[in-house]
C-alpha cells in the first residue's frame, strides 16, 4: 500500500512540474543524436569525449550562424510572404481551376472559407509553432537545453547506470540487453531521417526552383523533406502545398508535372535510396505505420506524429523481445550464468581452477584449445566456453 502511495505521489509531483521537462527532453534528443559523432570524433583523432563535444558544438554553432546569415533570411522572407498572402495565393488557386474547368463560384467566399477550415484543420500560423515558441520564449530555455544534451552526452554511461539501479537486480541483464537493441534501431532510424531530410530537400529544391520557378521555392523545399518523417501523410502534404503554390502562380497546366516529380522522387527514395542505404530499419507493416501515425496526431498532434513511428518501433523491440515471433531462431541467453539440468555448481569454484600458477586448457565448441592465464574467468563470462572440469560433468557459462 504505501509503495503504491508513493508512486502515486511522485506521478503527480512530476504532472505538476511538467512544464520544466520539454527543455531536458530536447537535450536529451539533441544528445542522442551527436552521440555517435562524439564517439567517432574521439576514437579518429584519439581524444577524450569532452573535447570531442567540444569541437562538435563550437563546429554545430558556427555552421548554424553560417547557415544562417546564408539562408535564414531568405526562409524567414519566404515563410512570411507565404502565410501573409494565403489567402491571395488561394484565390489565384481557385481562380486558374475554375478557368480552367469552367467552374460557377465566388471565389473571394470560397477562398475564405477554404483558409478558415485549413486553420481550423491544422491550427493558426503562429500556433502551429508552438513547441518552437515554448523553448524559445526565454534565453534560460534555449541554455537549458544546450547545457543539459552536453552533460547527456559526457554523463551518458553515468546516467544510463543512474537509471539502471532502479530495475531489479534479476532484470538488469534483460534490460541492458533490450536497450542495447532499440538503441541500435533508433540511431539507424534517426540518422536514416537525417539523410532522407537533405536529399528530398535538395531533390524538390532542384525541381521547384530551376525546373517549374516556383516562388517560395526553398521553404516548401525544406517543408517537404521536414514531412518526410510523416510515413503517408507527410509526403501527401508535401505535394499538396508544392501543386497548390505551383497552380497558383502558373496555371493548372503545372499540377501534374511537379505531381510527378514529387512521385518520382519518392518512387527512387523508396525502391533505391531506402533498401540500399538505410534499410527497413523498424520493420513495421505499413498498417501498423498508419494506425501509430493516426494514434500520435489523436494523442499529441503534430509533435505526435513525428514521434509516432520511433516509439511504435520501440514497443515493437518490447514486444519481439518478451514474446519472440514464432519463426524466430532461438535466443541465447546473454551473459548469464547456465548449469545443466540440476546441476548449480557455484562460479566461486572457477577461481581456484584457475590461476596464473596453473594455466589450464579450454575447449570451445570441442575445437579450439585455448590456453589462459590469469583473468580467464572474465574471458570465459564474457566469450563463453565449455568448461571441463575434472573428475565433473561439464557445464556451460554462456555469454
């Protein structure tokens, strides 16, 4: 009763403070995501992982101020533009579609009402930015976050071990191993992102811009590759607002064009880019992609969906893991001590088997004799052989 008590409270202390979190959840994904540049700055150029985060940040923010006297005011220009004349930019819509088909509406009425039901639909221009505007409504949030995703990555193996004290002790090895392997999945997952993000950026720029001279060319571009982390959905949208903009600047007679475009691209991405360079990394079946997109935007709107599929792959890892698939190969247990059927013999025996004074011979699998001196017992704990005692019936310790 008074362990249920205490949980209870410390759910409602943390839902009470809850608006302190999203500045420590940003670190800790900005972290994630240069964790694995720190450990191959460092092992590269064989310094410690305090100066690689070091070099890593000073380069991040030189190639933000960068980018951003480069880029940043062009976007903002064209973000501005484009929400300040939605509503001229819909009516030239309507206007070449009801030329074009011969179309009896009021334009002026119908474009009102069709920007009204896109912001009622996807919220205002300046709500749509919300999360933005939470961590950056005050310097302490934006410094919050810097200063936490730099001791996330220093402290990585601290806080991990930090965390694990609170798991059982007969439970840390299956968790250690869980987490192994959705941390393999989500770094291949987000970096796979990454990399669809930039080439479908540059790809739509290439086209909107040089090919078809659309105005507001970068910023959609960017929109459409930002949406490329929304399976289904994301894409749809893209070519949406790209026929959109494009029609109402030079005619239906664009719409298919940049359609195909888009569906091109995304034909190559899929049946190219994906299986040769990233893979099916959560291998999830499209329904199953579908519903988790459709449960984040019900759950936690657009934020949602961008997190949808990661936390589906996660609990999909969960799931493998606990109830593995029937046409799975069997799991070894890993690092685990296993004796045979009523057998428990006690690993404090193993020491005096051996030592440096009297290196002894080791068989794995019946092939490789391997001599060991000392420190065998770690080897054997961490490889896994068939120990053969003598005058004993053999026994496994298994990795």
């Amino acid at each position: 009763m008074i362990k249920w008590l205490a949980i209870f409270i410390l759910v409602w202390f943390i839902w009470l403070i809850r608006e302190v979190f999203p500045p420590f959840i940003v670190g800790g994904i900005i972290a994630y995501l240069l964790l694995p540049f720190v450990s191959w700055v460092s092992s590269i150029f064989k310094i410690h992982a305090k100066v690689a985060v070091a070099i890593i940040y000073v380069g991040a923010f030189a190639g933000i101020i960068y980018l951003s006297n480069a880029f940043g005011g062009n976007i903002m220009d064209q973000a501005s533009n484009l929400v300040t004349q939605r509503h001229e930019i819909m009516t030239n819509l309507l206007e070449q579609v009801s030329t074009s088909y011969n179309w009896q509406i009021d334009v002026e009425e119908t474009a009102t009402e069709l920007v009204s039901d896109l912001e009622s639909w996807f919220g205002k221009p300046g709500e749509i930015v919300h999360l933005g505007e939470i961590l950056s409504k005050s310097l302490l949030s934006v410094l919050v976050c810097i200063v936490s995703s730099i001791y996330f990555i220093v402290d990585s193996e601290r806080v991990g071990k930090f965390f694990l004290r609170f798991v059982p002790v007969e439970s840390r090895e299956t968790v250690v191993q869980l987490s192994g392997q959705m941390h393999i999945m989500l770094s291949k997952y987000i970096r796979g992102q990454i990399f669809l993000i930039i080439l479908m950026s540059c790809v739509a720029y290439f086209f909107l811009h040089f090919v078809f001279h659309v105005k507001y060319a970068l910023l959609l571009a960017i929109v459409s590759g930002v949406l490329e982390i929304i399976p289904v959905l994301g894409p749809l949208l893209a070519i949406s607002m790209a026929v959109i903009v494009g029609v109402a600047q030079h005619g239906t007679q664009v719409a298919l064009p940049i359609f195909l475009c888009y569906w091109l691209a995304r034909l190559i991405e899929d049946y190219l880019v994906i299986p040769r360079f990233i893979g099916h990394v959560v291998e999830l079946h499209p329904l199953a992609i579908i519903m988790a997109v459709l449960c984040g935007e019900v759950t936690a709107g657009a934020l949602g969906m961008l997190i949808a599929i990661p936390v589906a792959a996660a609990l999909k890892e969960i799931l493998d893991f606990i109830y593995p698939p029937t046409d799975a190969p069997p799991r070894e247990p890993t690092g685990a001590y296993k004796a045979m059927p009523d057998l428990k013999p006690d690993l404090k025996e193993v020491p005096p088997i051996i030592s440096s004074d009297s290196p002894v011979s080791l068989e794995k699998d019946n092939s490789e004799k391997i001599d060991t001196e000392a420190g065998a017992v770690e080897k054997i704990l961490r490889d896994g052989y068939f120990f053969l005692e003598p005058n004993a019936v053999p026994y496994i310790l298994l990795n």
